[in-house]
C-alpha cells in the first residue's frame, strides 16, 4: 500500500507540473513566460527554460532583457550538451554584446565548448586542435584571468589526447610491418613533443622501426640502412646518456655493424 501512495503521489506531481509548464507555454503573456524561464533556468529545468527562450528570442531582441536572455540561452544548450550550438551561440554573445561584462566568461566558455566536442585520441582531433588554439587566444587576451590556470591545463590534456593519436599511429604502422613508415611517423612525433615523457621510448621506436626496415631490405641497400641505425643510436646516446633504455639502443648498435661487417665480407 505505501508503495501505491508514493506512485500515486509521483505521478500526481508530474501530472501537475506538466499542466502548468503547458499553461506557460499558451500564455500569450511574454513577461509571465521570460519570469517561467528564469524559474526554470535556476532550478536546473534547462530544456523548459530553453522551449520558452527560443520563442522569446526575437520578441526581446533589442531590449534591456535581451542580453541576458541571449546569454541563460546559450548556457542552456551547453548544460544539455549539445556544445556545437552552444559554442557557435557564445561566439555570436560576444559579437552581439563585445562591451558586456559577461564577456571574457563568455569567451572562456565558447573555448571550452570546442574542449567539450573534443572526441577519443582515435577519431578526428579537429576540435582539440580548435581548442588550444581558442584556450592559448584567452590567455593572450586575459593575462590576469583567474581561469588561466584552468586554460593551461585543458590545453596540456589536449596536447597529450594529439599526442596519443600520433603515438597510436606510429604503432599501427609498426604492427603492421610498414617499418619505414613506422620510423618517420615516430621521428614526427619525437619532433613534435621534445619534451614528452615518451620522448626515449619514441627515439628507441625510431631506431627499432630503421633496424627492422634494414634488415628486410634488398642486400645491396643494407649496409647505408643499418648505417641509419646506427646514427639514430648515437643520437640516442647524445641525448639520453642517463637513459634506461640506453642498453636496448646500443644492442641495435652492435647488431647494425655485425651485420655491415658480415655483408662487406
């Protein structure tokens, strides 16, 4: 019975808030209905708020309201996660109202939008890159704003989710056996993030990916292959004397120039 009751009560609410948000909506009253949407907005019913905002849009387009309807209706497309409408709605904000104190929030919030559309390291990175680029134009913009920190931040996830993509595609050609393909992938990804963790183990993947390429080469091109090896070892070397991985590179050494020897005898 008590179960009953709590259905019969649920169901009832519902039934009632359903009938008044309807009445909001006929409601020919448009400040009645600009007050509905700023209950809703508050209290988080951000499809509502959105519903009334969109019909009043052009009907206070041009008044003291319009700004902040323009902005709660922009915040409410980003709190339902639709952020492609949400970003290009922060944008248009900031050209409709440059003077409006909201202004470098707003612009905060359209770079994060193209943060919130950034997708798995696997797919298109189109927007991560979208991202840093907005997030690094914030920070130029606004060198005391408290969300710089947050700004840095977002743009050191983003390089890392590019550098992931990278990585994963210099492994893939490595997998799969386009070994020549795997050592310029990785000498791009070394290039591009000098200053990665990684930054060894992508040098190593270089020099294994050359070995490997040598060593399935016609014997008339394998010595000036494995003398590549060979260079890209002392590169290691040079670079990483410390290195842990410095025994794994030197054996590539030793193998380049027995091979060389063995091929000149």
């Amino acid at each position: 019975m008590k179960n009953s009751y709590i259905i019969l009560f649920i169901s009832t609410f519902l039934f009632a808030s359903c009938s008044k948000y309807n009445k909001v909506l006929k409601s020919k009253d448009y400040d009645y209905k600009l007050r509905m949407a700023e209950q809703y907005y508050v209290k988080k019913s951000y499809k509502k708020a959105l519903t009334l905002y969109e019909e009043l849009f052009p009907i206070y387009k041009g008044t003291p309201q319009f700004e902040d309807l323009y902005y709660k209706y922009a915040y409410c497309n980003y709190y339902l996660k639709d952020y492609e409408v949400a970003e290009n709605l922060f944008k248009s904000f900031l050209e409709t109202f440059s003077n409006s104190p909201k202004a470098e929030e707003v612009e905060y919030m359209q770079a994060y939008s193209y943060f919130k559309q950034s997708p798995k390291p696997d797919l298109d990175q189109t927007n991560t890159i979208r991202a840093i680029g907005m997030m690094q134009i914030f920070i130029n913009g606004h060198p005391g704003s408290p969300k710089n920190k947050e700004a840095e931040e977002i743009i050191a996830t983003s390089v890392k989710k590019l550098e992931a993509k990278e990585q994963s595609s210099a492994q893939l050609y490595y997998n799969l056996g386009h070994f020549r393909a795997a050592a310029l992938a990785y000498t791009t990804l070394s290039n591009n993030y000098p200053d990665s963790p990684k930054s060894e183990d992508y040098k190593l993947m270089i020099i294994k990916s050359y070995y490997k390429f040598a060593s399935m080469s016609y014997d008339e091109k394998k010595p000036a292959r494995y003398e590549k090896v060979i260079q890209e070892v002392q590169d290691f070397q040079d670079r990483y004397p410390e290195s842990k991985l410095l025994k794994d590179a030197e054996r590539y050494l030793t193998l380049s120039q027995n091979n060389i020897k063995a091929l000149t005898k």
